[in-house]
C-alpha cells in the first residue's frame, strides 16, 4: 500500500513538472527579449531541465532535483512578474485610441469613439470622435457573436440601443502592434495588451460581416433598463481605468467573452459558471437557458433568424446599416423592436 501511494506521488510531481515546464519554455520562447535562436535555446533548455527532474523523481535524487527545479522555477517567475504591459506603442490603426467617457447627470461623453469607413478587412479611413450619449434614452442592450474559426469560437460585442435607433458598439479586442497579428497561444504569455473599443455598428459589426467574411449572429436580449445602465457604466469605468493602467491580454482569463462576465459581476448580474462561457460559441444556449433571449421560439429557429451577413452585405455599410440588419431578428417581449 506504502509503496502505491509512493508511485502516485511521483506520477503527479511528474505531471505537475512536466506542466510547469511546458509552461516555462513557452514564457521564454515568447517573452525572452532576445533573437529567435537565443529563444529557442532557452527554450529548449528549460524542456530539458523539466525532463531531467522527472527521470531524477524516479531515483534517489528525486528531492534535490524537485528542490533545484523549484530555484529555478522561483527565478522565472520573479521574470515573468518584471514584465508590464506597454503605454505607448505604433499600433494597428484599428486599436490605435483607447475610449474614455465622463458621466454629468444623464448624458455621457465619450472620446475616442470609432468610426472608421473600412474599404477593405484591413484597410479603413479613420474617424475618432467624441460624442454625448443621453442616458435617459438607453433601451435595449444586444449580443453579436462574430464566429471567425469553426461554431466553437466567437468575438464577443454588446451593442446598446438609444431612443430614436442610435447604436454604441462595445468590443474587448487585442492591442495588437502595427503589422501584427492575434495569436491564441501567443496572447497566453503577455504578448500584446488589452484594448477596449466603442464603435458606430457598421465599423466593427460590419468589418466583420461585410469585409472579413466571417459568420455574425445577433441576439436581442431581455435585461431591465437599470442593468443596461449600470453594465454600459461599468465599461466606461473599465475603459478609464485601462487607459490608465494598461493590462494585458490573455486568450483564457482576459479575453473579449470573460472580461464582460466580470463587468456584469461587478453590477450584481448573476452568472452562473458554465462550460458555454469558455467555449463561447456556444453563448446562444447559454443565454436561452438563462431565459436572456426569446424563448418562445426553439432556440434552433432563434440560431437560423440571427444571421444578418446576407442584410448587412445586400445594402452596404450606410447608415442605415443598424436597422437593417436587425429585420426580422426576434425581440424578447418587452424588449421595444428595432
């Protein structure tokens, strides 16, 4: 018995360091500030260390190879904690201007709000503006789901309706720098920071819809007015605080999807964990079960109603564009129609 519980012990330091090692060289392949062949050394060299402790966890030496392993592990992390995510660099044009707002009373100014005229996926004129939003006239709020690769993943945007139709899109993005490009597995390892964009739908809806080619579902949602206020603030303060702090991004704990779960935390929303929330395709059914949406439709016919590429292609980006591509798209009750 004293000798199985030895064998499982080591079993799970060994998984453990194989973790820890996987981990680490990856932090030096895309952190260490050094030519690609210095990186791949230090790389390789730390795999091979987390392979020797676990030969050495089957031997005799097994405590000072997990004692030594650890030194080291402890240097690398006091590394990777040096590593701050930049103020300034020569962004993508897209991600070049963080929003900010300030609230008097009802209305809410923000600065930096995009509005570029995108003539290609990639290429746009740019327009940032500061504009007023009077609160009093907050409506709907409304969910778009951007599926770029496959029906497991998706970009998140909340978009929230004023009275009189005006739209203000809110999308959690990577900063990237000018000529990069986003990286799932790079964006685990403080690879580029976190931007937060407020937008005119038809610039980051309709890029995506109209010139990237990518499948964008809408969702109109059944929340109380005061949660669409106080969620709508809680991106302002975010975005204040972003741009006086910056964070990175991280594909996992960081990303368009989770950064929106924890601003609805923070407004008392109740968002219970659910596998759909990572898997973030899948937030149709999520929201369905929660009642969020029109549940007196099947939630397959809801899925096939939300398509708006073939609408928000067929009239173009004008400025209409927010109204169209919202026809036909089902309205929980209560939820005013578009």
């Amino acid at each position: 018995m004293r000798r199985a519980v030895e064998v499982a012990l080591v079993i799970l330091l060994a998984l453990a360091v194989a973790l820890l090692s996987a981990w680490g060289a990856l932090a030096l392949w895309y952190r260490l500030p050094a030519p690609e062949p210095v990186r791949a050394l230090a790389a390789g060299a730390f795999a091979l260390l987390g392979l020797g402790v676990i030969a050495l966890l089957f031997g005799a030496w097994r405590w000072p190879a997990l004692l030594g392993f650890a030194a080291v592990f402890a240097m690398l992390l006091v590394w990777w904690s040096t590593i701050e995510p930049p103020a300034a660099a020569d962004w993508a044009p897209d991600v070049a201007r963080q929003v900010t707002g300030t609230l008097d009373g009802d209305m809410l100014t923000l600065t930096n709000v995009r509005a570029f005229a995108w003539r290609t996926g990639d290429e746009a004129e740019e327009h940032w503006e500061t504009r007023r939003y009077d609160l009093a006239g907050l409506r709907t709020l409304d969910l778009f789901l951007s599926y770029w690769d496959g029906p497991q993943m998706a970009h998140l945007i909340l978009s929230f309706g004023f009275e009189g139709g005006e739209q203000l899109a809110w999308s959690i993005e990577v900063r990237r720098s000018r000529g990069g490009a986003f990286s799932p597995i790079a964006d685990l390892f403080k690879s580029n920071p976190l931007v937060i964009v407020a937008a005119e739908e038809r610039d980051v809806v309709g890029v995506r819809s109209n010139l990237r080619g990518e499948d964008v579902q809408l969702y109109r949602l059944a929340v109380p007015p005061a949660a669409i206020r106080a969620l709508l603030l809680e991106y302002v303060a975010d975005a204040n605080a972003l741009a006086a702090t910056p964070q990175f991004y991280n594909s996992l704990t960081s990303n368009c999807t989770t950064v929106v779960v924890k601003m609805m935390h923070a407004v008392g929303a109740s968002v219970p964990f659910d596998w759909r929330l990572i898997v973030n395709g899948y937030l149709p059914g999520y929201a369905y079960d929660r009642g969020v949406l029109d549940t007196s439709l099947p939630l397959a016919e809801l899925r096939a109603r939300a398509h708006i590429d073939e609408r928000a292609r067929a009239g173009g980006l004008g400025p209409d564009f927010s109204q169209r591509i919202r026809a036909g798209v089902p309205s929980p009750s209560g939820v005013p129609a578009p």
